[in-house]
C-alpha cells in the first residue's frame, strides 16, 4: 500500500534546498542544477517515489524577510503540521551566516516539535565539497551546541521546552552536497553524501524508525540518560513479577516511543500487542476524554491494560487472557506502581 510522507525543508537562504530536491526527485547532477533562482515563500513539489512512499517536499524560501511568513498564525500550524521528516539545511561553507542559521533552525525545530511531535528530525552539513567547510560535527556544535546555551531559545511553557529538547536530541547531522563523492584530484571521498542518496537513507531511516525504533526505545536511549532507563526498567521487572505479567512497557503519548519495556523483540514486532504498543497514546487520547481510567483490552489470547501516568507518559502491561483477574485488586497495584514510575520521571529533566 502506498504512504504518503511530508518532508519539510527549511534553512537560510542559498543552503541548496531547492538543488537538494530537485536532484532527488529528477536525478540530476550538479552541472545540471546550476542558476537556481531564490525560492519564494513555500513551494510543493510533484510527487517524489521511494519503495511504497509517494513524498512530498515542501521546500522553503530562506531569505530573511519569508522567514517571518512562516510563523504567521494562520499559515504556522498547516506548515508545521503532518510532517514525517523535517530537513534542516545549511551551508557549511558559510560561516558568516551560521548565526542567522542557528536563530531560524531553534525558532523551526520547536514548532515542528510542537505540530509534529513524532517527525525525524535531521540536519543537512550541505556544501561539503567546497574547498573550506565545516565538518558536520561542527555544525552539529553551532546550531545545537551544550544545553545551557540554547535555554534562550526554547519556549517559556515547560511540557513544550521538553518537548523540543526531546526532539533535538533525536536529531542525526548529515555531510552532504550536490556534487558527486570525488575529489578535485580524482579520489572517492567518504566525509558526505550526494544528497540525493542522503535522502534516500534519510528515508529508509524513517521506515525503520517507525516499524521498529519507536517499538524497541531506539528513540528514547538518544533522550534519556541510561542510568534512568536503567531504574526504570528494573522497576518494570517488579511490576512483571508482582502482577505475573509477560511484559510491560512505558511509553512517551506526545511522540508515542517505547521508554522502556520488558517485552523481548519477537514478542512485539510485527504483532497486534506491537501495534497496541505504538497506538497506545491514541487509544487513550481518545478514551480518556470523559474517563480517565484505565483501560483494558483483549486481544491475541492477552489482555492488556492501558493507562495514563502523568500528561508526558503512559504504561501499558500484559497478561494471559485466560487467567482470571481480580480486577480491583489488578487497579489498586497498578496505581502503586504508576506512583513510583511517576517518581522516577521527576528526578529526570
Ligand atoms: N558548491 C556547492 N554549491 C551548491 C551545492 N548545493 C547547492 N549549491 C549552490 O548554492 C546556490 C543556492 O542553491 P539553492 O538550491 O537555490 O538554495 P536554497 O536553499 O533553495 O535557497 P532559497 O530558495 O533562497 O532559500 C546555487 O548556486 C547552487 O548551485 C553544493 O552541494 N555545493
Ligand atoms: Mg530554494
């Protein structure tokens, strides 16, 4: 069945987004991508194949007086919104306007992780062939750089400033260019990708993430320190043990990833308990609007029982279905353990 992905591309004016594209989607080389005009305002190009995904770039103007466009209130949230991919371009070889790149790339990331929370957030290093450049690390450090210098940039509301940090940390730095990978001397260089197969990966990267990262807390060990994982998933091991459950599992409801679980790979790839497991914060958006209680499903002989445990996360645990249960008794332990998760969570940010 085919999918339809949204690839969102921003970054200053004159980084190579429009050449980026337009070598993906038409396959061309960079002698054919030369006298680019400046975009204006957004622009969508025709549809672009991979595999079963028919995708959509939605390509951006970079001069500083679009910038503002994008931020309008009417025009912000159809932007931001529904995107599966966010594309962050700069010009490695720029450094004068690296300043202006890291301003617009925070003001970007915080609203794509405001209307896309679950988006794949990457940063192109682009340019890499020009003579004097920056590495992709580098640019990694200016945009991004130690949490205490970015704290200016991020939003006054606390769950959205988490919400932003969460999704920079996911974020994977690319070298890229439009030229082919051989030197000026003739040698195959392996520092950047052409970006058109950077796409390509960025891409394949997105179909993995959505069918086994997110499942298997791939996402959540580039958030969260490993020593919280660590405690939280030893207390899984308890809740497992005192409930006899087969597993369970805590998972982020804004971007849906596992945090962390006791289930083994095979137990959830690819099944019905997998698919509760990624549609959890759905399921409970949905029914927690006039009960907020937990809720139990049966399904592939377990019954699995759902349940909020602050507004950032849920927990979610399995039982043979043909146990019988207490279920007074099943809610009241539940509860408890839900206090010490909900402990756990307090001494992380
Ligand atoms: N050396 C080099 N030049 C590039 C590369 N990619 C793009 N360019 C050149 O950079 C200039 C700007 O490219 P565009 O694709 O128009 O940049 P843009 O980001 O779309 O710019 P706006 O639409 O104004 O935001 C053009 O002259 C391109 O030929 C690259 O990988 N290496
Ligand atoms: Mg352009």
């Amino acid at each position: 069945m085919e999918e339809r992905l949204k690839i969102l591309v921003m970054g200053p004016t004159s980084a190579g987004k429009t050449s980026i594209i337009l070598q993906v989607i038409y396959g061309l080389n960079a002698k054919d991508l030369a006298g680019m005009e400046p975009t204006m305002l957004i622009k969508v190009h025709p549809d672009f194949r991979h595999g079963s995904y028919l995708c959509k770039f939605f390509d951006t103007g970079g001069q500083e007086r679009m910038f503002d466009e994008y931020y309008r209130p009417e025009r912000e949230e159809s932007l931001f919104s529904k995107a599966n991919i966010f594309i962050y371009v700069v010009d490695s070889g720029d450094p004068s306007r690296l300043r202006l790149a890291r301003k617009e790339f925070w003001r970007s990331i915080s609203r794509v992780a405001k209307y896309s929370p679950q988006a794949f957030p990457v940063i192109f290093a682009h340019k890499q062939d020009l003579k004097v450049h920056l590495p992709p690390d580098e640019i990694r450090n200016i945009l991004i750089g130690p949490a205490e210098l970015y704290q200016e940039y991020l939003p006054e509301d606390l769950q959205e400033r988490r919400r932003v940090e969460k999704m920079v940390k996911r974020i994977t730095v690319y070298g890229t260019s439009i030229m082919d990978r051989v030197s000026a001397t003739g040698e195959r260089v392996d520092y950047w990708k052409r970006s058109d197969e950077a796409i390509i990966e960025v891409i394949d990267k997105y179909k993995r993430f959505l069918k086994e990262d997110i499942l298997l807390g791939v996402e959540a060990r580039k958030v969260y320190p490993e020593k919280f994982l660590n405690s939280l998933t030893s207390l899984l091991v308890d809740v497992d043990r005192s409930l006899s459950s087969v597993g369970s599992v805590v998972l982020d409801k804004v971007s849906s990833f596992v945090i962390a679980s006791t289930f083994k790979e095979s137990e959830v790839k690819d099944t019905l308990l997998g698919n509760i497991i990624t549609h959890a914060a759905l399921i409970l958006e949905e029914r927690e609007k006039g009960f907020p209680d937990a809720i139990i499903l049966r399904t592939e002989g377990l019954l699995i029982l759902v349940k909020s445990v602050n507004k950032e996360v849920a927990f979610l645990t399995a039982f043979p279905g043909n146990k019988p249960f207490d279920e007074v008794k099943l809610r009241k332990s539940v509860e408890k353990f839900l206090e010490k998760i909900s402990e756990i969570f307090k001494n992380v940010s």
